[in-house]
C-alpha cells in the first residue's frame, strides 16, 4: 500500500512539474520576445483546453461514462462568469477579487447544470446518455442565442424576441443581445491565472481519485452490480463525479469569456464540434490519464498553428499525427513495448540501488 501511494504521488509530481516547466519556459521565451503575437494569443486558450480535457477525463475516464456535452457546461459558465463581471465592474473595482468571485459564479452555475441534467441522464449508459449529453449542449448553445437582457433604473427586463421587446428606459444597458452574445467583459483572464487554474484542476481531480469517492467512482465503473452488491450508492457517486467535471467545465469557461471582448455562442466556440475535440484530447492522450490529457491538449492545440507556414500540408500532417499518437497509445503491440522499456528501466533501477 506505501509503495502505491508513493507511486502515486510520484506521478503527481511529474504532472504538476510538467506544468510548471511549461510555465517557466513560457516565461523565458516571452522576456526574451521569442514568442510570437499568434502564439501569445494562445497561452489562454491553452489552459482553458487543458482544464476541459481533465476534466472530462474524470467523466470519461474514471467514470466510464460518454459524455459530449461538456462544450455545453463550458457555455453555462462563460456566460454566467461573463454576466457578473459585466454588472458589477462598477460596483466591485478590484478586477482580481472581481475575476474570483466570477470563477465562483461559473463554477457554481455548470455545477447547478450537472446537477441538474445528471439526475435523469446518468440512469441512461452508452450511447443513450451520448446523445442525451450531446443534445443538452446544443440546447444550451441555442437558448443562449435567443435570450436578451437588459439592465436600467427599474431592475433588469428579459425578452426572447428582440431589444425592443425589453421595454427598457432611454439610458438602459443591453447585457445580452441574443445571437451577438455580450460585449464589454473585462479582459480579466491572463496566463499566470490560466496555469494556476489549471493546477488547481489537476489537484482536485487527483485527490478525487485517490480518494475514497474516486475509487467508488472506478467501482462503479468496472462492475456496477458488485459495486451496488457492496452497498455503494451508485446514482450519488456518479452524480458527484459528473458534477464535478461540469463544474471545472465552467471554471474553463470562466477563463475563455474574460480572454474575449465579445461573447458569443457560436457553434465553434460551444458547439458539437468543441465536445467533439476535447473528446479527442482524452482519447489520444488515454483515457484515464491526466497527464496524458494535459499533453494531448497542448500539442493539439499547437500543431496547427506551428504548421501555419506548411498551408497545403497543414491538415495532412496534423492527421498523420493524430494516427500516430492513437497507435501509440491503444496498439497492443505499442502497449508492450512501452511496458517492456518501462520494465528495464525499473530493473536497472532496483539494480543500481542494491549495488
């Protein structure tokens, strides 16, 4: 038991260690104007896309569960951040204190979500609870298109038709206009906050696992009536992982809506396609494994842009990669390999310690 948890924390160690070296190369490269504006524009998307693929991989991975209505949980607490932050930035000065409680308010709102979505669609498994999952997160995306909001003297009006359906006063202020979103919220988001956000993720998911839950979570996950026969409530477990993947969902979404001047719920931005592609990440980078999400995210996320200058090959390799890296991962031939080098070195290892 001491030499698991030792592993354990070993592996911790090397994820958050992993993260900070990123950090501090970052750090490096940008005092000495070694990184590109492009690039620059990318180290918060960056973190926001490795906090949705840990996320999910709690869902995925530890849960067992398919989910593709994480996109979804992300707009929930975008648009909820970005709604607070934008009424009280005259009230609440401290653009610090203000962007806390608005992680806060996001992370509670997705959470309210995945409570409130997990109730009747975690009794469904497969592809049931898939298309269920998918379907919530193009509601979302489209009920957030239709809704208008405003703001003046007498309290705030709502409307699903049009700005000239609220009935506002002369001096009122729109907050959200319909399918053009929210505009004006302050650019709180920077890439020190994104990677401690994104520790913070890290830490709560493994704990999670090691914890007690996680490992009536992955009960549930490998056998659910020998699970169940040992008296685990397996509808409180699941509905608590899921939970909390919905809720550092919306943390993520938090961090996107104050990277942005504009708001808007777009299919690329919370659509099919972006549950699609954080899925990707968990799956190339093996279910299951944090670190392996963390890595998949950032390399998927830069390879297009690196290959930017090979335009005609940009695709083709990005695809090539993609192969390569799900062989890598899921081909028994490749598994073996990876644990036979792995298995030397522990023996070299234990060899060097008893000499």
């Amino acid at each position: 038991m001491k030499n698991r948890l030792s592993k354990q924390t070993k592996n911790n160690l090397i994820t958050y260690g992993i993260v900070v070296a990123a950090f501090i190369l970052v750090q490096i490269m940008l005092s000495m104007g070694k990184m590109s504006s492009l690039m620059q524009g990318l180290l918060v998307p960056l973190c926001t896309y490795v906090i949705l693929a840990v996320s999910l991989n709690l869902t995925v991975g530890i849960l067992g569960e398919l989910s593709l209505g994480h996109a979804g949980f992300m707009c929930v607490g975008a648009f909820a951040s970005a709604l607070f932050s934008k009424c009280t930035q005259a009230s609440i000065p401290n653009s610090g204190f203000r962007f806390f409680l608005a992680i806060l308010v996001g992370a509670a709102a997705a959470a309210v979500f995945g409570i409130l979505i997990g109730i009747p669609v975690l009794r469904l498994k497969g592809d049931y609870l898939a298309i269920v999952t998918l379907a919530f997160g193009e509601i979302i995306k489209n009920l957030v298109n239709v809704i208008y909001l405003g703001r003046d003297s007498s309290g705030f009006h709502f409307s699903m038709k049009d700005t000239m359906s609220l009935n506002m006063e002369p001096d009122g202020e729109i907050l959200i206009k319909g399918a053009q979103g929210i505009t004006g919220t302050p650019n709180d988001s920077s890439f020190v906050i994104g990677i401690v956000l994104v520790l913070i993720t890290i830490f709560i998911i493994t704990n999670l696992i090691n914890s007690r839950t996680g490992r009536a979570v992955m009960a549930i996950r490998d056998n659910r009536i020998a699970a169940e026969s040992l008296g685990i409530n397996i509808t409180q477990y699941k509905l608590l992982a899921f939970s909390v993947s919905a809720s550092l969902a919306g943390v993520a979404g938090v961090l996107y809506a104050h990277n942005l001047s504009t708001l808007t719920a777009l299919p690329k931005n919370f659509g099919y396609n972006m549950s699609i592609m954080i899925l990707v990440f968990v799956v190339l980078g093996g279910i299951g494994s944090i670190r392996g999400s963390v890595i998949a995210a950032v390399i998927l996320t830069l390879l297009p842009e690196l290959l930017r200058g090979l335009n005609d090959y940009r695709m083709l390799i990005y695809a090539v990669v993609l192969i390569v890296m799900m062989l890598f991962n899921w081909s028994p031939k490749a598994r073996a390999l990876r644990e036979a080098i792995a298995g030397k070195f522990r023996r070299q290892k234990k060899s060097q310690e008893e000499v």
